[in-house]
C-alpha cells in the first residue's frame, strides 16, 4: 500500500511539474526547459529505484496477488506482462508491443490474477 502511494505521489509530482515547465518555456526559453525536464527525469529514476529497493526489502508478503497480462498482435506476436495491480501488468504488455511496432490497443489486452 506504502508502494502505491509513492508511486502515485511521484505521478502527481512529475505531471504538475511537467506543466509548470511548459508555462515556464516562454519566459525562460528553451534551454531551462530541458534542463528541468532532464532534473525531473533524473528524480523520477531515483524515486524508481527506491520503490524497487522498499519492495524487495518488503517482499512479497503484504501482496496478496500478482496480475499477468496478454496481448496476441500478428505484427508484434504474443506478449505477456506481469504486475502488482493490474493497471502496471497492462502498461508492461502494452509497453513491450510498442517496442516491438506492433498494433497496441488497451482493449485487446487480457488480464487475470494469480492467487
């Protein structure tokens, strides 16, 4: 639960953020711009590792159940994905098929639990 609410802080942060930033180009310039935008990535990874770090050092113990998700694409070919909540199992599958120029919609995505 801790976890979730790191990551939907962090959410919240980078797309505040990322707006000011934008308000912030015509009085700045460009240059500042991406100079923040690079800071915010950076804090952005930084924050990952951690809530990486925390899971591990929690284990799997206080998640009840993990979510697999899949994606059958005839240009990208079957893609499966997995998660701690079914939101972050759907982002992976539809991650790895836009790695792989495939046609990627949410709704084709198939979703289940483990228990």
């Amino acid at each position: 639960m801790k976890t979730i609410k790191i990551i939907i802080a962090v959410v919240a942060v980078f797309a505040a953020s990322s707006s000011y930033a934008f308000e912030e180009e015509n009085f700045l310039g460009n240059n500042s711009v991406r100079q923040e935008i690079r800071e915010l990535q950076r804090q952005v990874k930084q924050l990952e590792r951690r809530v990486r770090q925390l899971e591990r050092e929690q284990g799997d113990s206080s998640i009840s159940s993990r979510w697999g998700c899949y994606l059958d694409d005839l240009r990208a070919g079957g893609i499966y994905g997995t998660g701690y909540t079914k939101a972050e199992a759907k982002g992976r599958v539809l991650e790895k098929c836009a790695e792989k120029d495939g046609t990627c919609f949410e709704s084709s995505v198939k979703c289940s639990t483990e228990d």
